[in-house]
C-alpha cells in the first residue's frame, strides 16, 4: 500500500491502524520518516520567517566593548554561511523530532502490552510497534496544525503522546479477538 493512502487511512481509520500492523517494520520507519519531515515544513517555515523578520539593524554594543564596525564585519561574515547554517538546524531540528517520534512509539508499544492483555487480543512487540507508529499521525498532524496557527497549549508534548495512546487503544480495540 503507498505510504500516502497509509496517511489518509491512519487520520481517519482506527482499523485501518489495525489492519496496518502487518506491514513490514521497514516501510513503517519510511512512514515515520515521511511523517517527520512533512510536519517539519510548517515548523521550519515559521522558523526561517521569524528568523528573517529579526534582521534588525545592529544596536550599540559599545557598552559590551564592541564597536559597531566589528559587529558589522561579523554579521556580512555571518551572512555567506547563512544557508549552511539554516541546513544544519533543519537536519538536527529533523534527526531530534524524529528520534522522539520512534523512540515514543517504542514506549507507547510497551505500554500497549497490558492493554492488549487487558482486551484479550495478543498481539507481538513488532505488531504493536508498527501499529504506535501509525497512532501517532493524528497527534502529530494536529500539534503541526496548532503550532502553524500559532496555538500553544500547555503540556502540549504530554497532550500529545496521550492522544496517541487513546488512539492506540482504540485501534487495538478493532484487532479480531483469537479463538
């Protein structure tokens, strides 16, 4: 199945995250990847827009010890490596949210463990990890959409992974019982 009717399928369907644990856990870290990077445009488009409205002009720094002559050598210096600069913080700002998107579907799958006990629907490690991974579209569409709206919510990261648990649930709730 292609990767964006796997998107398409996961905002609206809980069991389509459900039937979605079969995939290969390869394709899975290609979603997330994919998930990562299209919630990152929005962040980083706000990011370069704020950063470009801030190129004020250079207020007295005599007080520091630097003359504003310095300072302005420094900023033209600055101003050729600029796009190296601005690459380098996407690509961290990328590896780091991505980082916490696995790492927080792999401790949303362990916690779904008992849950899947609880429910009476065994499920492997592999399964419930795949099926974390396609809960958490939902969240992080809606936290890019909030934070491209310039909506802040308190606790907004513990809102987050809450949601995802809620979804996880709810689509393990439209896994088959075993006979």
């Amino acid at each position: 199945m292609k990767l964006h009717i796997r998107f398409i399928k996961s905002l609206w369907s809980f069991k389509s995250i459900a039937n979605f644990r079969f995939l290969g856990v390869g394709s899975t870290i290609l979603y997330v990847l994919l998930l990562t990077l299209l919630c990152m445009i929005p962040v980083f488009s706000l990011f370069l827009v704020s950063l470009m409205s801030k190129n004020k002009p250079l207020n007295n720094f005599e007080s520091f010890g630097l003359n504003p002559d310095q300072m302005q050598n420094f900023a033209s210096t600055l101003d050729s490596i600029f796009p190296i600069i601005i690459a380098v913080i996407y690509v961290v700002m990328y590896v780091l949210f991505s980082g916490i998107l696995f790492s927080g579907a792999s401790v949303l799958a362990v916690i779904a463990i008992p849950v899947t006990k609880l429910l009476k629907r065994k499920q492997s490690y592999r399964h419930l990890w795949v099926l974390s991974c396609y809960s958490i579209t939902i969240p992080s569409v809606l936290l890019t959409a909030l934070f491209f709206g310039n909506v802040h919510i308190p606790y907004s990261f513990l809102w987050f992974w809450m949601l995802a648990f809620l979804i996880c649930v709810l689509s393990i709730t439209k896994i088959p019982r075993k006979k």
